[in-house]
C-alpha cells in the first residue's frame, strides 16, 4: 500500500530514503519501507511517483497531488483492483 506525505512530515522509524530507481529496488527487494522525495514540477512528479512505485517505493514526499498515478501502476503491477473495468468493447 502506498502512502503519501507533504514536503516537510516527518517519516517514521523504520523508514528508508532512497534518491535512485537501483536505490529503490535495492532496498525495497530487501523489505524496507522505501520513501522518495518527488521532484517540485508536477508533470515530472506523476512520472517518477509511477516509476519509484514500479521499483517498489511505497511512501512519497510530495506537494502535488499523485494519488491517480500511483492507484494506477499499483492496478498494473495486480496490487490492488482498477478502479474502472470494462468488458466487450468490441
């Protein structure tokens, strides 16, 4: 489960900060809570809030608002069920 936070709270015990997409994986392959710290641009903040969930981050620094992108990269990775389905489009 993802978890996001503002600019300045406080993390909690346990947490790791990772600053890299290895970093990331590395850390989260080892069972850490991993958080990252998102860049200030909102565009570049939605890319790498799904890139850093896909690596295995679970908790984000961030002032904008990247709960859509990550509910949908943890629907891709099957952690979690879409939010839309839709059958027989055809």
């Amino acid at each position: 489960m993802t978890r996001v936070i503002g600019p300045d709270d406080e993390t909690e015990p346990g947490w790791v900060e990772a600053a890299s997409l290895p970093e990331v994986s590395t850390l989260a392959r080892a069972g850490h809570t991993v958080v990252v710290t998102l860049p200030g641009d909102e565009t570049e903040a939605l890319a790498a809030a799904a890139a850093y969930a896909w690596a295995g981050a679970s908790v984000f620094r961030t002032s904008h608002d990247i709960r859509r992108a990550l509910d949908m990269t943890e629907a891709l990775l099957g952690r979690r069920p879409p939010v839309l389905t839709r059958r027989g489009l055809a």
